[in-house]
C-alpha cells in the first residue's frame, strides 16, 4: 500500500467515524423529546423540554438513555407529579451545567421505586436540594441510592412484623393491615430518621440509640402525620437489631 492509499485510508476511515458519530447523535431530535413528554401531559412541559434541547447541542449527551427513561416512566400507574420530579431532577442538573450521565442509573431505580409503590417525594425533594446547593452528581446519586434502600428495608421489615399496606379504595380488613397513605409514612419518618442517624456519623451497630431517635421523632410527630396507635403499633413490632440490620443494607 503506497503512502498515497494509506492516507486515502486514513481520511475515509476518519470521515465513516465521524460520519458515525453524528448519525448517533442525530437518532433522537427535539421533536422526539417533545411527543415523548407529551404523553405524560406534564405541567412543567416547556421546562423538561428547553432543558433537554440545550442537552442536545452537548458532545456525547445521552439522549437515547434519557428517551428510554421517559418510555420507562410513561405507563407505570399513579400520580403524573412524581413521574415529573423525577424528570425534573434532570431538568434541574442540566440548568445547573451538571452532566446528566452519572445520574441516568438512578433515573431508573426511581422509575423501578415508583413502580413499586414506595412514597419517593421527599427522596426527590432531597435531591433537588442538592442540585441547588450545588453537591456533585455522584454524592445526590448516591444519596438517593441510599435512601430508596433504606425505604424497601423499612417496608419489608414492617411486611416481616406483620404490618401490612392496604392499597388505596381497599377496606383496611385487621388493625395491623393500614391504609397506603398511613403506612407510607411511617416508612418515610423512620427512614428519614436512620438516614439522618448515618447521616450525621452514626454507626449502625448503635441499634438502641437509633431505635430511641426512631421512637423519639415518631413520639414528636403531630397526629396529621402519625396516627399515636400506628406509632404504638410499629414500635412494639421492631427492635433496636431490626435497624442494624436495616442501617448496614443501606451502607453495603
């Protein structure tokens, strides 16, 4: 192969990858984003979509990975508000000139969370809070990572304790079978209290002085909140070695 061919070769070769990239890039328009959203009928449309737009003039932005999460989001049943904080969180990144790409994983164990039943408000609320305060992608990831597994530990060890969730319209059959809205929160209020527990250095073979903070915040709660008798009923069911057990699921 002659000097000539060679660097006839090369040209080619950089112009199919070039070629490549920009038919990658291409794959998914504003239009797409626009349809998409709209068969959520969001409230914050024009917002989701400006903010996706100005992604797509970004190098290398993962416009197929985010289109798969708005497909993921699309049929799961329930409040369109929660699927619209959760774009929402992407929303604010990429006004804030944040890279979306760390936080794409974590879009979809909200979806799955969502899916599930399990009350994510305050986890988004949470990390909104960080996007505004300016943490970095990897610590709002991975507190969110932390606080839906601190929310299915609590869950399932209500479910292991005899406590059940009645699903919203359903009669609530035994005293230990609560409605959706007052089992949700206890589970939001005692996983917020072991967050905040870990949060602030506390270490999770301490389960007596979890269990105290735990009862502590639950005893403090207003009714509007916690019903007394739910508060009673939980903590006669757990244990200080129940939080330990949830408290070490969190930080593994």
């Amino acid at each position: 192969m002659t000097r000539e061919t060679r660097r006839s070769s090369q040209i080619g070769l950089l112009l199919a990858i070039l070629l490549i990239t920009v038919a990658a890039t291409a794959q998914i328009s504003p239009g797409q984003f626009d349809y998409a959203l709209a068969q959520m009928s969001l409230a914050s449309h024009g917002r989701i979509l400006a903010a996706f737009e100005m992604g797509l003039s970004q190098p290398g932005f993962p416009a197929d990975q985010l289109m798969a999460l708005i497909h993921r989001l699309t049929p799961i049943p329930g409040p369109i508000e929660e699927k619209e904080s959760i774009l929402l969180l992407f929303t604010r990144t990429l006004e804030s000139g944040m890279p979306i790409d760390g936080l794409l994983p974590t879009g979809f164990e909200l979806a799955s969370a969502l899916e599930e039943g399990l009350p994510i408000e305050g986890i988004l609320l949470e990390a909104l809070k960080g996007i505004a305060q300016g943490s970095a992608v990897s610590t709002i990831s991975a507190g969110i990572t932390q606080r839906l597994t601190l929310l299915r530990e609590i869950r399932d060890l209500l479910f292991e304790r005899g406590i059940f969730r009645v699903p919203v319209g359903s009669a609530q059959s035994t005293p230990t079978a609560l409605p959706a809205d007052r089992f949700d929160r206890l589970v939001v209020q005692i996983a917020d209290a072991v967050s905040d527990y870990l949060e602030g250095g506390g270490r999770p073979f301490e389960g007596e002085e979890m269990y105290a903070l735990v009862a502590d915040r639950l005893h403090r709660l207003p009714e509007v909140v916690v019903l007394p008798q739910d508060v009673s009923l939980v903590l006669d069911r757990i244990a200080p070695p129940d939080l330990t057990q949830v408290a070490l699921a969190a930080l593994t």
